[in-house]
C-alpha cells in the first residue's frame, strides 16, 4: 500500500464517490443513463501493517447529497428541471428523511496481481448486503475501488415510468477514488 501504520480520513477532501445507473425497458432510449455523486462522505482507512490484508476501511455516506452530474442516451439532453425530479424523485425511493446514512465497512482485504479486492457490509435502508470492491492503485498513494449492487437487495424499488416500459436497472455501479499523497495518520491507539 505504500503509507505507514495508522489511521486515514478520508471523504470529498480527498477523493470522489459515483454511482452510475443504466436504462432498462423497451423505452430505454427515452431515459438518461447517469452519473451521480455523494458529495457529503467520510470515513477511515486503518494500516496496521505492511500487509494490505492488516487493513481496514470504514465509511458513512449521507444520503441527501445526492446529485446528478450527468446524463447520457435519451431522445432530449438533460435539463435542469430533469436533474431536480430525478433528485426528488431518488431521495423518496431511497427514502432519505427515514434513512439518511448508508455505511460501509470492510470485512477483508486481499491482494491479487492486478491490485486488491475490499469485501464488506453495505448497509442501506437498514438492509445490509456484502460488496466486493475491485482496488487498482493509481498513483504512489492513491487508489481507485469499484463495483456493483443491485437496489432491490436493500430494499430499492427502481424508477419505473410508462408502465414499466422505461426502467432504470437494478444494478449500480460504484466508483470511490481516493488520494492520500501528503497525508499523514493518525494513531490507531
């Protein structure tokens, strides 16, 4: 990994988090695919040794800062009307005013040749599910984690508009990048 023994913060200051969702349905192409980001996050990286598997990551994120960066695909670009009933819209799905914060937190750790996998707790609508996250490392201290959940495991019931016929997919993809350069740790005592 690259950084000495202790604790790291991380959150905006320090990286970025994203969801991309998909269109599903046979209207999908009236749909935008999007690009979100969960703009208020914070959490720890804890190295207790030499060992990427001696380390841990815990994570809490707050719902409400939902927003939409982008959308691509569709018959019409975007607007900005578009970006706030998909927000509204979300943030009822998610039920965020019962639910506000998703949390994660690591089970394992384990290096491969290509980088590491983090496996862990994902905790959403008090629904709590294992996600793995693909690790590469992208600069000296520097990381990039991805992957997949589906909404439905925590409780999720994906937009569905036209009668079904337009669909956002279960399944969304999770990007968290994260750059530790110049940080220094805090002591895990």
């Amino acid at each position: 990994m690259g950084l000495a023994p202790g604790r790291y913060a991380i959150g905006p200051d320090t990286g970025s988090l994203h969801l991309r969702t998909s269109r599903d349905g046979v209207a999908a192409k009236v749909g935008h695919d999007l690009l979100i980001e969960m703009a208020r996050w914070s959490g720890t990286v804890t190295i207790a040794g030499p060992d990427p598997s001696s380390a841990s990551v815990e994570a809490g994120i707050e719902m409400a800062s939902f927003t939409v960066l982008e959308g691509t695909g569709g018959v019409m670009p975007l607007s900005t009307h578009d970006r706030k009933d998909i927000t509204g819209t979300s943030l009822r799905l998610m039920d965020v005013a019962g639910h506000p914060r998703a949390t994660f937190a690591s089970s394992a750790i384990t290096r491969s040749n290509s980088g590491a996998t983090i496996t862990g707790t994902l905790t959403v609508r008090k629904h709590s599910g294992e996600v793995s996250l693909r690790v590469t490392e992208t600069g000296p201290s520097a990381w990039r984690a991805s992957g997949t959940i589906l909404q439905s495991a925590y409780g999720i019931k994906p937009y569905r508009a036209f009668l079904g016929a337009l669909r956002v997919a279960d399944r969304i993809d999770i990007e968290v990048v994260v750059d530790l350069s110049g940080r220094a740790a805090t002591s895990t005592r």
